[in-house]
C-alpha cells in the first residue's frame, strides 16, 4: 500500500511499493536474506530495478546491508524497538501539540470522521488493522502538524519501520479497545487546542504501544 501521496511512475517506484509493502506486512520475513535474483523473478523485473527498491528500502530503514552477507530484511527486536519508539514518542509527542494548534476544524472534523470508522472495526475488540496513509491515525496527525521537516523525518524516514512493528505486533489482542480510547482522548485534546495535553496523550499512548509490542517479542523469543 502506497501513501496517498504516492503514485508509482516507473517499473522502479513500483517494484519499491509491492516489496515494501510485502516486507512491512510480514510476507518477507523479517531477518530474511533478499536475493536480486529471486525477487527479479517474483516481481517480473529487471534485477536493476529490484536493486533500485532495495537501496531506497536501506533509506527507510527496512533493509540493511553487511560486508559478505548482502541485503537482508531487518529484524524486529526488542531493542530495536527501544530506540525507534523512543525517537517516535518524542516526535508524534510533538507533531501532535503542533497539530492542536495548526490543524483546521475541518482537518479535526475528518480525523473524527476517521475514528468513528475505526469503531466498527475495533468494536469486536479482536484487531486494530490501519491501513498506511490518509486512513491511519497517526499518519494524519504528523501532517497535521504542519512542519515539514518534521514529517519528513516521521514520514519519509520512519514511518513504515515502525509500522512494520505495529503490523505485525500490535495491532491485535487485548490491547486493541484500550488503544482506540487512547486516540479518541488525543483527538478530543486536538479538538479543544490544548496541544500540552495532546503531546503528553500521544506520548503515553505511544508507550503503552511500546510496552506491548515488546511483550510480545519477548514472549516469542522464549525458548
């Protein structure tokens, strides 16, 4: 799934969604080795082009490269986590007291328009599965927020490694309900202007989202 500012030109930007899109949704294993070869054939390309993908994917920090090993998807773990939801808690911290104060009524009116449709979703209380781009929560709070270099630092830089997290960790179980509740008080902190109150909600909210996801790696780490 392509942002919704993304529209692919070229065989090239193609090719960079559908791996991307298999890598985050777990279709490619993460830690799996990626062969030029092997992909070339899957995705009915030229081996340059699934170069191509693969070197803009080392940019988004969902492929990396070791000397003598090659390209590999990289793996979830628990202190990757860590680091990446430390960096994304201060940063959506911020984006969402931005937000309070830049978005526009109608911006706030079609982000609760947003989490209604979420509801019937999350109302079964068994997944929380958002789809990249305009229709994910936290994706339309960071451009709400208005700052350029911000959203290109969440947006082009970490957003579909941390959704690779989400995906595949954290967007079922029991935690799903109490997450949702999580996102309405931080739209409602939104929709009032309070942006001190919106940042402190989508920091605790995004720590809890850590907190889970890292029980659930440790649960599958266990021997």
């Amino acid at each position: 799934m392509q942002l919704a500012a993304e529209s692919p030109v070229t065989h090239a930007d193609r090719t960079f969604f559908q791996l991307r899109n298999d890598i985050v949704e777990g279709v490619i294993s993460a830690g799996s080795k990626l062969s030029e070869t092997e992909l070339s054939t899957k995705y009915d390309v030229s081996r340059a082009v699934v170069r191509e993908a693969i070197n803009r994917l080392t940019a988004s920090h969902l492929v990396e490269r070791k000397a003598n090993v090659g390209a590999r998807v990289v793996t979830l773990s628990a202190t990757g986590l860590v680091q990446l939801y430390q960096v994304r808690e201060a940063l959506e911290g911020m984006a969402a007291r931005l937000a309070a104060h830049n978005m526009t009524q109608t911006e706030i009116d079609a982000l609760q328009a947003l989490l209604s449709d979420h509801f019937d979703e999350v109302k079964s209380g068994e997944s929380y599965y958002q789809e990249a781009g305009d229709v994910d929560f936290h994706y339309r709070i960071v451009l709400g927020s208005k700052n350029n270099h911000l959203i290109s630092v969440l947006i082009d830089g970490l957003y579909h490694l941390v959704r690779m997290y989400r995906v595949q960790l954290g967007m079922a179980g029991p935690r799903v309900t109490t997450a949702f509740d999580e996102h309405r008080h931080v739209v409602q902190a939104i929709a009032n202007r309070d942006g001190e109150l919106a940042e402190i909600l989508m920091r605790r909210h995004i720590l809890y989202s850590k907190n889970n996801i890292e029980r659930k790696l440790l649960q599958t780490s266990k021997p």
